[in-house]
C-alpha cells in the first residue's frame, strides 16, 4: 500500500501529466471582401511558441519539396531548424532550386530527372524558393524554432494539442497575407476564429539566381 501510494503521488506531481493543453481554431481567407471556399486554407501553417522556448528536434530524415508540372509540392512547407529538405525532380525536364533568402539561401544547381539533392536549414525564417529556368516555379518552407505547428484540414479547421500550458504567441502563416499574431495563455482560450486577407501575388516579382531578368523563353525553353 505504501509503495501504491508513493506511485500515485508521484505521478500526480509529473508536470507533464497536467501541463498538456489545446488550441484550436478556424481559418477563413478572404479575397477582394470574398470569402474563399474552406480547402484552400489547407496550405495555412499554425504555430505556437512559448513564452519558455522549447526543445527543438531536426526530422530524423530529409523532407521533401518536389518538382512536378513545373511546381513545386508542397507549394508550402514547415520544417523544424536544422532538417534536411530534398528537391527531387520527377519532371522530364531540366528543373534548378534555389533561394536568395538571408541566413539559409543556397543553390541545387540544374538537374535531370532523379532524387535530387538535400539542402539542411540551419537558421529560422522564411525561405522562398525559385527555379533559376521556370519563373512561374515558387515554393516556401518556413524553418521554425517551435515543435508546435499544424496544418489546417480541408474546413480551414486546426487544432494544436500537447502543448506546455501557458502564455506563448500563436502565429498563423500564409505567404500570400500578413501573418497573424496573438499572444494568448494555451489552455485557457476558446476556439479562434482567424481571417487572413490575401494582399499579396502568388508569383511575385523576383530575379533569377544571378539577379537578372528571365528570359522570354524562361517558362518554355525545356
């Protein structure tokens, strides 16, 4: 009876047992006052970071961001920092994989069909990525400091679970709107309701990988 008792008391005292918390929440974009149909919140990421940083784990193999019909897929992707992320090429033509972006820019080179090469992301922020021969090509990975993040299902809904409770700052991001910030006490909130505004082009403006023009041909020419 003793040694039960020691067992219960030790883990009603475990601060993981009582710490877990949820947020969850529904994501709405809107288009010139126009609300989008629900799907296309999907693409949406969802993370928290608390107020105590957390312990961040690099996946334990290389994600992927694919070429295929001259787009990249996911179009958007979240990794942790220090994750590998591999560009395999499954078009029948001649694809290039770089980004300009400050602390994790780099460069694939041009390549044929096959697995492609890796590319590790040691820095957090936001990575867009181009092809050096297709001007229309453009992906996102976000590289986060925080284990909690979720993509939204196809009714723009999310739920984010087994997170520390406590105060933190929950950030719901898109590369086409503003990202949106609130700093809340997980555990503690109600269910969100987020509208994301789309501001911005899903090509934007961008220079090839020696800072000049594409070509005329830059979306032909293989």
């Amino acid at each position: 009876m003793h040694r039960r008792a020691l067992l219960w008391a030790a883990v009603a005292l475990a601060p993981c047992a009582v710490s877990a918390a949820t947020i969850e929440g529904q994501i709405t974009l809107m288009l010139d006052g126009k609300a989008l149909r629900p799907e296309e919140a999907a693409e949406a990421v969802v993370y928290f970071r608390p107020a105590a940083p957390a312990a961040v784990a690099p996946a334990r193999q290389p994600l992927e961001m694919i070429t295929l019909r001259k787009q990249f897929s996911p179009r958007i992707l979240p990794i942790t920092v220090g994750s590998e992320v591999r560009f395999p090429n499954q078009d029948p033509i001649l694809h290039n994989a770089f980004s300009t972006s400050k602390d994790n820019g780099f460069d694939i080179g041009l390549y044929g069909q096959g697995e492609g090469k890796a590319q590790r992301f040691d820095h957090a922020g936001y990575v867009r990525v181009y092809c050096n021969v297709h001007h229309s090509m453009v992906g996102h990975i976000l590289v986060l400091d925080t284990p909690y993040f979720v993509r939204p299902d196809a009714q723009g809904r999310f739920r984010l679970k087994d997170l520390p409770a406590g105060t933190g700052d929950l950030v719901v991001w898109l590369d086409r709107a503003t990202p949106w910030h609130q700093s809340l006490v997980a555990g503690k909130t109600e269910p969100l309701a987020v509208t994301l505004e789309l501001a911005q082009k899903k090509i934007p403006p961008h220079m090839n990988k020696f800072g000049k023009p594409y070509g005329r041909s830059s979306d032909g020419g293989y």
